[in-house]
C-alpha cells in the first residue's frame, strides 16, 4: 500500500506481515518501508501496487512499480 506519493516519480510502500507472538501465541503486525521507482507517477496515496526488485536507481530506492493492483477511492 503506498502512503507517501510527495517526491518525483518515487513512491513509499508500505507492506504488512503476520508473524506470531512467542510468548502470547497472536499474530501481531509488523510493517516494513520501501521506496519504489514510479515512472509516470500514477500512483498515489492508499493505492495497492505490485513491486519488483530493480537495480538501485539512489541511495535508498531498490524497487520498482510494476503494476496498480486496486487504486484508492476518493471521498
């Protein structure tokens, strides 16, 4: 899910994982940030999108959109 659509022609995703509690025995979630490449810059804020690992294109940019699974609704 993209929560920062802000710079030019990157974007912030946000991807969510389950992994279960040691001690309690629940699922809890923990989120990793990635910063990915979006060329046309069609991808905006609560969008899910598909990323592929790409060539490092800056220091911290690995990722690449590939694909806009569903596109945000507006209010």
């Amino acid at each position: 899910m993209v929560v920062s659509d802000k710079m030019d022609k990157t974007v912030v995703v946000r991807v969510e994982r389950l992994v279960k509690d040691d001690r309690y025995r629940k699922y809890v979630r923990r989120y990793s940030r990635f910063m990915a490449h979006d060329e046309a810059n069609e991808c905006g804020v609560g969008d899910r999108v598909k990323i592929i690992e790409h060539r490092p294109l800056c220091k911290r940019k690995r990722w690449k959109v590939q694909s806009t699974l569903t596109k945000a609704t507006q209010v």
